[in-house]
C-alpha cells in the first residue's frame, strides 16, 4: 500500500479555503446568471404562448357561448313544436269546434304571457288567434311563404321575423301541420316574441361588456342584449353575413351597431337556420395580453435582480457548510471525536408514503362507487321492467281507467321502493308493507285486521308482494268486501311446519260471490306472478261471503322475528 504522509501543519487549510470559497461564490453566480438567461427567454416565449393560449382560449369561450346559445333557441323552438303538434291533436278540431279549440289554448297560454297561439286555413286567413277574444274580427298572414311550404310538405317550420297582425308587434312563428283525413286541413302557428327570446339570452350569463345577438335566416335581429328593444328588427352587420355566407361558423373582427370594437364568433344554427353571434370587446382581450406581457418583463427584471440576491445569499449559506467540513477535517486530523448528522429525504418519505395510502384510499373508493354504480343499474332496471311489464299487460275500456290502474299499480311499486330505501334495502316489514298498502282506502284500520307474527321480507320480495297486496286492496274496493260500508277483511300469517309462510287474505260482508270471474284480469296475472318469485304458490277461493286468497312465501324469502 501506498504510505500515508503524515499532516505536520494545517495553516495551509486557511489560505486555500479562503480563495476556494471566494471562488465557489462567483461561480455560482455566473451559473445562476447562465441558468436564469435562458429561463427568461423561455419563460417570454412561454409567456407569448401562454397570452396566445388565453387568447384563443377567450375565442374559443366565444364560440362555445354561441353554441349554448344556439343549442337554447334551439331548444326552445323544438319546445314550441312539440306543443304545438300535440295541440294540432286537440279533438275539438276534428269536430270543428272552434270556441272549444280557443278554450283550450287559452288554458294553455295562461301561464306564458309571452306566447301565443294561432290557427290558419289554407287560405292564410286565421281561424283561432289565441291572443284575442274568441269572435274577434282576424287578419291575414301577411307572408304565405312559410305557410304554402307547411301545406305543401306537411312538416313544421320556422318563419323569420315578421309584424303579427291584428296586434302588430314582431314576432317568430313556429308552423306545424293540423291532419285531418290524411291531408294538411290547418296550420297552428306558435310565436314567440323578441322578448321572451331575450328571457332566454338573459339566462346564458353574458360577462359585463359581451354582446349577444340571435337574428332570422335573413339577418334580422330578433334578440340582442343589451338594449334588444333597440335593434329589434334591425339587419345584423353585413361582415357577419359574408362570413357565415362562407362557412357555418367564423369568428373574425367586426364593429357593433353602437360603434363597439369586438371581435366577433357567429354560427348559422342547423335546424332553424338562425343566426348566433357573440361580441366580445377588443380591447377587453387584447389589453389583458399587452397587461400580461407588460408585467411579466418589468417582474421578469425585478425577479431577475431578486434572483441574484439569492443566489449570492445560496452561496454564503454553502460556503458555510464547506468551512464547517474543514474544521470537521482539522478537528479529524487532531483525533477529536465527530458526531453523525445524516442528511435524509424524510419528508419526501413521509409524503411518498402519504400519497401511497392516498392512491390506496382513492383506488378503494372508486371500487366502491363502480360497486353502487352497478348496485344501483341493476334496481334501475329492475323496476324499469315492472313498470313496463304493467303498462304492457295492464286492460281497460277506457283511457281514463287504464291511467288509473297504472297510477296505482306504479304508486304500490313506489311504495314498495320507500320502504326498501327507508331500510337501505335490507327488506321491509310485512305488517308495515301490507298497511302501505292498504293506506289509500281511508277507513282501512276500521275495517282491516291484521294478525301474525313479526316478519321481515328479504328486498327481493318485497315490490312483487307490494304489489300482490295493491291488486287485492283495488279487487276488494271494486268488488268486494271494501266496496260495501259493511265489508271486513282478515290478513293472516303464520310460519308452516315446513318453514313456509302462510299468508290468507279473507273477505267477508261484502257482495255475495257467485262463483269465479269469467275472465281473469291482470290482478289474478300479479297474483300468481307475485307468488311465483317469491318461490310459492296462490290459490284463490271465490266462497259466497267473499274472496278467500291463500299464498305461501318460501323460506328463502323472509326472516322472522
């Protein structure tokens, strides 16, 4: 091995250091300033960029605030359409009744101030204006464009903006075609008023300053804000119309009708044809920029300046180190005893393991909604299919009666539902879920008994037995022992030796039976559906003081107390 030198003197270490840790300073300074150079022109190319970004970012909420907008008229248009095809059904047109049909559209418009309704003939001449008393001396549509194409096509239509006559205010209407007999007998023309399309701008939340304009196919403004009263009626700028002649979207630099600078996002909406644009102040986007970039080099000096501070501060606090390292030599070379000061990462430990238990946390949350998730399709479905299962099977004469049935067969369901959701779907009670039931029939605590011990249905049963007991109830106060002040009924349960539960529904006092129906209903389909998925069976005895109906629950399907 090579011999060790023996230290005779460390006055040396002095002089060497000193010049060392001269020298250490001004390097780290020239590195600093050789590092920070390029930062800053990276930084003020990524500045530029960034100001660009914002800038288009700010275009591209322009846009999108026009889509909104357009999507919202058009919304409100199909709105409007729906209505007005559903009233083209009214049956007061198919027996000619007028005075009836401008009832109904009186009813109707109530609630909307802003809107009205009104009837035309192939003629143009209207027939039913719902914005007059019903008698009123009528007009003519002035435009038969929209109409002959309504006639001729049968399809709905939106006209642009015109003055409705007899009232002589501007609107837009929305033409749909009245059938009768396999042809167009009318049209029924809905408008809709600057005003209240105004309504509808109002709700999009316009910044201060933005300026939003929806006009017709040909250019006439039918809303604005601000100041729609202003320029209703009024041609939009003729720079939107060559731009959008060009292409269904552009967004480009324009003028506003007040003398306003803005720069300009204008669409043609798909279905109606509309025109959307959007305004927003130029010097609203550009300032911001020039402000950005403004700021970013006068800070960027003043950062540059602070930088350097601390980088000699940075120096002087290595330098310190390094000296306490030569002392730590000299103290070493005299044989002194050095005690061990780790320099450790354990914070960066601390927050590995922090963000380790966070990733588990996270990963098991997202397990559990997927789980409720899929938890909560499934009952969707479920019901879903019950509920299109009984508008399917369910039979009446009338339209009225099946609206009935329906109504309570899907409110049994609902409460069904309530009492699962109450348990968190644990399963219900079966006294409790029968008396949920039985509630919508008034007196049902006069006039039903109910006994057995306490039974909790599993969540499986308890909507098909909800159900059961609905059609039973409905049964009785049509027919039976409910539909008669002197009527009774007996609900009993007891658990079988075989572990089975045994429910009986018995009436008595009501009319007397005379034998089974000659046609089974929906209700004895529920029945034994009911019994079926809950893994038992029904029968039902039609005695003459009244409906005796016995059904078993198998064990599976229902826990006891």
């Amino acid at each position: 091995m090579r011999p060790v030198t023996p230290l005779r003197s460390l006055s040396w270490l002095n002089g060497l250091g000193a010049v060392a840790l001269r020298s250490l300073r001004v390097r780290l300074l020239v590195l600093a300033a050789a590092a920070s150079l390029p930062l800053f022109v990276l930084a003020s190319v990524v500045l530029v960029r960034f100001a660009d970004i914002q800038f288009d970012w700010a275009m591209e909420r322009q846009r999108n605030l026009a889509r909104a907008t357009a999507a919202a008229m058009e919304r409100e248009i199909g709105s409007l359409v729906g209505s007005l095809e559903i009233l083209a059904l009214a049956p007061e047109l198919s027996f000619g009744d007028m005075r009836g049909f401008h009832d109904r559209l009186a009813r109707v418009t109530r609630p909307y101030p802003t809107r009205s309704f009104v009837l035309y003939d192939s003629d143009g001449q209207q027939v039913v204006n719902s914005s007059l008393p019903y008698g009123s001396p009528l007009g003519q549509r002035t435009s038969r464009e929209n109409l002959d194409f309504v006639f001729a096509t049968g399809r709905p239509r939106v006209t642009d903006l015109f003055i409705g006559k007899p009232l002589g205010r501007l609107l837009v209407a929305v033409d749909v075609p009245v059938m009768q007999g396999g042809r167009v007998a009318y049209v029924l023309s809905g408008g809709l008023t600057p005003a209240g399309l105004t309504g509808i701008l109002a709700e999009q939340h316009l910044p201060s300053g933005w300026v939003v304009v929806v006009a017709d196919r040909v250019g006439r403004i039918i809303a604005r804000i601000p100041n729609s009263d202003l320029f209703a009626g009024k041609a939009v700028s003729p720079l939107i119309l060559s731009h959008l002649a060009q292409a269904d979207e552009a967004v480009f630099p324009n003028v506003t009708q007040d003398k306003t600078a803005v720069y300009t996002a204008a669409l043609r909406a798909p279905s109606s044809g509309w025109i959307v644009a959007v305004g927003v102040p130029r010097e609203e986007l550009d300032g911001a920029r020039n402000r950005a970039l403004w700021t970013f080099f006068v800070g960027g000096g003043a950062l540059g300046t602070l930088n350097l501070a601390l980088v000699l501060f940075i120096a002087r606090s290595v330098s310190r180190p390094i000296r306490r390292l030569a002392l730590h030599a000299k103290a070493l070379g005299q044989g002194e005893a050095l005690p061990f000061a780790p320099s450790g990462l354990g914070d960066v430990d601390i927050a590995a393991a922090a963000l380790s238990q966070a990733s588990d946390a996270q990963r098991q949350t997202a397990e559990h909604q997927a789980l409720l998730m899929r938890e909560v399709d499934h009952r969707a479905k479920n019901a879903l299919t019950v509920v299109q299962t009984i508008v399917r099977l369910t039979r009446a004469e009338r339209p009225a009666d099946f609206v009935d049935a329906v109504d309570g067969r899907i409110a049994a369901l609902a409460r069904a539902h309530t009492l699962l959701a109450k348990s968190r779907w644990r399963g219900a009670d079966l006294s409790t879920l029968i008396g949920e039931e039985l509630m919508p029939y008034g007196d049902a605590e006069v006039r039903i008994t109910l006994a057995g011990p306490a039974v909790t249905l599993q969540a499986d049963a308890v909507q098909s037995i909800g159900l059961l007991f609905h059609e039973l109830a409905t049964n009785a106060a049509k027919y039976g022992a409910l539909s008669s002040p002197a009527g009774r009924i007996i609900v009993a349960w007891r658990i079988a030796p075989a572990g089975d539960l045994e429910v009986t529904w018995r009436e008595h006092g009501g009319p007397p039976l005379g034998g089974p129906p000659v046609k089974q209903g929906f209700g004895s389909t529920i029945l034994a559906a009911a019994a079926t998925q809950v893994g038992g069976s029904a029968v039902q005895e039609w005695e003459p003081t009244g409906l005796r109906c016995t059904f078993r629950i198998k064990a599976d399907f229902f826990a006891a107390a």
